[in-house]
C-alpha cells in the first residue's frame, strides 16, 4: 500500500501560487489546485486557499498528497478494447454495460479497474484516486470511445480542448420516429429535472440552472418507425444526445430514463433482449496534447446495434 507523500519547499519567485508550485514540483497545476480544493497545501503555516494567491518569495510551503490507494479503484485484469496507445495516453472502446469509473452501486468492475491493470498505474492523477486519467465519460450503457490521460500535462491538454469544444465527437443512435426536418441543430440548456433529481432535463433558454448545450444531428437512414441518426456535440453535458433527442419527441430506441419505443418496435427490442439505449461513440478527434498533431478514431456499431439494424432492414423490404 503507498503512503501519503509531504513535499515542502520555498517559494522560488514570485507569482500565482498554483504556477509557483508548479515550477519547483512534478505537480500539474490542475492537480494542486484541487490538492489546494481540499486543504492539503500550507503557505507559511498556513492552509491556502486560493489557487490564484499571490506567493512570495522565500515563503514556506508544503503540499500533502494523500495515498493513491482508493479500495474504489484497484487494478483488475478485466479484457477491454484499445484502440490506440503511447506513453501520454490511450484510446479505448468502451462496451455497453461497462460503468467508466467506481461509485456508489459500482465499487469495481469498471473501466478505471481494467485500465489500472493494463497501464500497471501509469495514469493522470488529477481526476482523484477514484478517477485516475478520467477526461470525460460516457453513460454505462453508452458504447463506444473514450480518451484517458496517462499524464497530468496530456490530461490538462485534453481537457481544454473539451473545455472549448474542440473535440471531434460524433455519436451514431437509434430513435423513435423520423426527425424533421431531417438534419438541424437543437441548442437548449440542459439540468437537473424539478419533477426527478436523477434524471437531466431540457430548461428555458433564460434559466440560470443548467448549462448550455447543443448538438447537430442528421439522418442517416429511415426505418418504418425508427431512424439511423448521427448526432455531433459541441458540448458534452450529461445525458445530452439523450436529453436533446427526447426534447423533440424523438427519444433513443431502448432508453429506459428519457422514453420508450415506439409500441411497433418494442416487440422486436425485447425479442433480440436489446434493454439498452441505443448510442455508440462513434468518431472521436482532437489534437494530441504532447505530440500536437490531430489524431481521429473511429469505432464501427457493436453488434447489438447491427442486429437491431439488420432487422429492422428486414422489415422494410
């Protein structure tokens, strides 16, 4: 089992304090503004508790670093899909079902458990001992890609890149009904619903709950009563493509939260036993935050999604 690790030192130059630790540390700045967040950084024999605070030269500091031993997240030798890898960070595709990272109802089992083994640790500490690497997420029965950092500089690289939505993401879903017009853009504020805290919800555009969000879908192929759609985010709030879809009266085939199927389809969705909303993470690009260059990846439809497919392409002959 590790132990807690005390770092202490003098303030070199002057200047913000996150940035003056920084320089004298192995430390990301992101990860000593939350070790800031959570009181185990001291200035001068004091607990600082500002990230931006001016530093002075010659003053004491020292920066407590908790054990990176969460029972929550343990390595286990669980099979998982890499799609790409090197020393900064790794590209996997997710299966439905999989949960990205332990919590309450899910201590292990998930993709943080199987990435721990198969990077023997080697990940981003900045999303905490239970989240390790963690840049973004997607639902438990959402299939497709993810990015996870190895490093905390890939990790702040990635997440400013998802921070201004330059991130490539594409999602490939199946919904209820047929969009029309049959590619646009929905653009509303996503939050916590007042009717269920545990399920998302679309808001009034002047809320001040929420945060904004929008995504661009196009049909890609029509069924009798379902469509083939692929939805692109510029932002990435939780539930969205199924919060948006829904809002419109087009909610995902199988999502258990945000709408049921059609009652036409709904015999073929318990027939093949698919009990899952259908999303695959399809594309995923963004410009690789070490190296530089823009790297994309691509996933094709699980099985499960193709089988539905094919069925339904059945029907329609």
């Amino acid at each position: 089992m590790s132990e807690a690790q005390t770092i202490t030192g003098t303030i070199a130059s002057p200047g913000r304090l996150d940035k003056a630790l920084a320089e004298q540390t192995e430390l990301s700045r992101e990860r000593i503004k939350a070790l800031i967040g959570e009181g185990k950084v001291e200035l001068d024999g004091q607990p600082a508790t500002s990230a931006s605070a001016k530093a002075q030269a010659g003053s004491r500091f020292s920066i407590h670093i908790p054990p990176p031993d969460d029972p929550q997240a343990i390595p286990q030798d669980i099979p998982i899909t890499v799609v790409y890898e090197d020393e900064y960070l790794i590209v996997v595709d997710k299966p439905a079902g999989m949960v990205v990272h332990p919590a309450a109802g899910n201590p292990d089992g998930t993709l943080v458990n199987a990435l721990l083994h198969h990077c023997r640790g080697q990940l981003s500490g900045i999303g905490g001992v239970a989240r390790p690497g963690i840049v973004h997420r997607i639902d438990k029965d959402t299939s497709g890609l993810l990015v996870v950092a190895k490093s905390d500089k890939a990790h702040e690289g990635l997440a400013r890149q998802f921070a201004d939505h330059s991130i490539e993401r594409a999602y490939l879903a199946l919904c209820n009904g047929h969009p029309h017009p049959a590619a646009g853009t929905i653009d509303e504020r996503i939050g916590r619903s007042d009717a269920n805290r545990k399920k998302m919800a679309v808001l009034p555009k002047d809320s001040s709950r929420g945060k904004h969000a929008v995504t661009h879908y196009k049909v890609l192929q029509r069924f009798d009563h379902c469509s083939l759609i692929e939805c692109r985010l510029e932002t990435g709030r939780t539930h969205q493509v199924r919060v948006h879809l829904a809002s419109i009266g087009h909610a995902l085939l199988g999502d258990p939260v945000y709408g049921r199927a059609n009652a036409q389809i709904r015999p073929l969705l318990k027939r093949l036993g698919f009990e899952r909303q259908a999303l695959h993470a399809a594309i995923l690009g963004f410009d690789h935050p070490i190296i530089g260059n823009f790297v994309r990846f691509s996933s094709e439809l699980p099985a499960d999604m193709r089988e539905l497919i094919d069925e339904m392409g059945h029907s329609n002959r």
